[in-house]
C-alpha cells in the first residue's frame, strides 16, 4: 500500500489516505470500514499515526484488497463511498512525536569527516548514533525550501526513512521489523556553514538542520518491499539529480548499522511510538559536501530542483527558492 496525507481535490482538511490507482486516493477511515474495521479513530480526519496500528496487523490483507480494488469500488460508492484526487500532498506522517536521524553509511561518514581533517572514531562501528531533528519542520514532495538566514551552503541529503507503526521499547533487532509501518524518503537539507560553526562545540547539529526537512512522496508498507529484505538487511537502489544531472547513487544494502540495529539502539529505555521517523543518515554520494562543492556547480541555489528517487518509493521533488528578506 502506498499511504499519504493529502489536501483532497474539493476539500481543505489533511485527510490520511490509501492510494487506489495512480492519481485517486479513498480516506483510511472509510477504507478501513468498509473493510470491516472495528476500532476507528473518532475523527475520519484523524492524523495518520493514529491509523497505523489498525493497519499493522493487516498490512499483507489490506495490500491485496487494493490489488482487487475495481471490483470492490463499486460496492463501495454504493454504500457512499468515494475516492479523490490529491489537490496536495503533505508529508504522509505530518508530526511525528520524534525524528530521530542516524549516521549509518560508513562511506558517507568517513568522506564528510575526511573533509573536516578528522578520522574515523573507532566507537562509530559500535554505536548506532542519532540526533534529535525537528518534527515541525517537514515538509511535502513538490514543495519549495530556501537557505535559512545567514547561509550561503545549502546542501541536500539522500536518505531512507523508516516510520513506526506499532509502539515498542527495548526492542531487540531480530523483532524490530514487525514494528515497521514502511518506509519513505527524506531529503535532509543543511545548512553546511552554520552546521559547521555550531558543531565545533561539540554538540551537534542544531540550526544547520533546523529549517527543512522534505519526506515524502508518500509511506510504502513494509510488506510492499519484503522481497527486498533478508534478515537486518534492506537493499533498495537510491539516487540523487540535481536540475537532471545524476549526481548521487548508492543502495541501502551498504548500511553499517541496519535498522533493526538503529530500531533497537532508539528504543532502549524509550518508547517508539506510532508514526516516530526514523532517518538513516545519507548514504555514500549523497550530498554535495561529500562530492564536493567544486565538482557539483555549487552549493544549493534559487531556481535548483532536487531529486531523490529510491527504489519502489518513487521520487521526491523539491524546488530550490530565494529567502525572503
């Protein structure tokens, strides 16, 4: 299933969907009823985190409906029923109680810090290491972004989301996949020269990350990539454009940390809840301070338009803009 949130064509209200075709859309209130449900949310508008534990345990059954949703659909207007168009898509989990973004490609970590001098720190082998993002911050596919105040190095990174569906703590890695809803793609922008400053100190990244996060286009269910993971392993094909130019290209399969590792290292002595997204940090190629701003025509600029595309999850757009003063 792909799962989004959406402005509906003739509506004004977020509305958590299902996607039934290409373009149309049946709210998961009304879909999970008409499948006979029984614990709803009150709200038909009720955000999407609330209906990913419904969905957990049926996520096979529900993907197979769909499949067979022609000849469900009839019935289904029947009984009042209607699909819609999206007049916008918002990211597919609005907000997240927590975002919590991982470091776990060692290409990736070893080529950004090489270029600040420094060599790898032994102890990353061993500890699947996040920072606390901002989960007001996200924003949609076929949005607009622009450099925060006082930055001149606007970066993009290419990144795979994971987003919980089932409310976990302590979770050990060999059952950390069954509290996975699905996944999604994260377009981490940073702001390089303000991230560089601030992490001197030695803290980590606050400002240079704090002002856009792209997710999106919409939440693929674990179930819609199953053939493509063996055991803690997922191996998706990833890549990255710049105004059409191929830039980045990498897979998930080269993860040091594997997410039911990163699952595992976020639930330890705190609760994941439904709709918690989980980054797992660019992978190798994947933003322009580890290419290097020299051989990509610059840093991010007004009028640029990124790309990211990962495997089965599509391609999510965003469109460079000037700040306005």
């Amino acid at each position: 299933m792909r799962l989004a949130t959406i402005i509906p064509e003739n509506g004004s209200i977020a509305l958590a969907a299902v996607s039934v075709d290409v373009d149309r859309f049946v709210g998961l209130h009304a879909f999970l009823s008409f499948f006979g449900s029984k614990e709803l949310p009150g709200n038909p508008a009720a955000p999407m985190e609330q209906f990913l534990p419904i969905l957990m345990p049926r996520l096979s059954e529900f993907t197979r409906k769909l499949s067979d949703w022609p000849e469900h659909e009839k019935v289904f207007q029947k009984r009042g029923g209607k699909s819609s168009r999206a007049r916008k898509l918002l990211p597919p989990v609005m907000r997240p109680s927590t975002f919590r973004d991982f470091y776990a490609f060692e290409q990736h970590v070893r080529a950004a810090r090489s270029r600040r001098g420094l060599d790898m720190v032994a102890a990353w082998y061993e500890i699947p290491v996040f920072y606390f993002s901002n989960p007001n911050s996200l924003i949609a596919d076929n949005n607009t972004v622009f450099a925060p105040a006082g930055s001149q190095e606007l970066d993009y990174e290419l990144e795979l989301g994971v987003v919980i569906g089932k409310r976990g703590r302590d979770i050990p890695p060999i059952r950390a996949w069954e509290h996975v809803a699905g996944f999604t793609i994260i377009n981490d922008f940073s702001a390089r020269d303000l991230q560089r400053a601030e992490m001197e100190v030695g803290l980590g990244p606050a400002k240079g990350k704090d002002f856009a996060t792209v997710v999106g286009p919409t939440l693929v269910t674990r179930d819609e990539v199953s053939d493509r993971i063996s055991g803690e392993k997922i191996s998706l094909e990833m890549r990255a454009r710049l105004n059409g130019r191929n830039l980045s290209f990498g897979n998930t399969s080269a993860l040091h940390h594997s997410f039911p590792k990163m699952i595992a290292q976020a639930s330890r002595d705190a609760d994941l809840f439904p709709g918690d997204l989980i980054g797992s940090g660019t992978v190798g190629t994947g933003c322009i301070l580890e290419l290097g701003a020299e051989n990509t025509g610059g840093w991010l600029k007004p009028g640029d338009t990124i790309e990211l595309e990962i495997e089965k999850l599509g391609v999510l757009r965003t469109r460079v803009i000037a700040r306005n003063a």
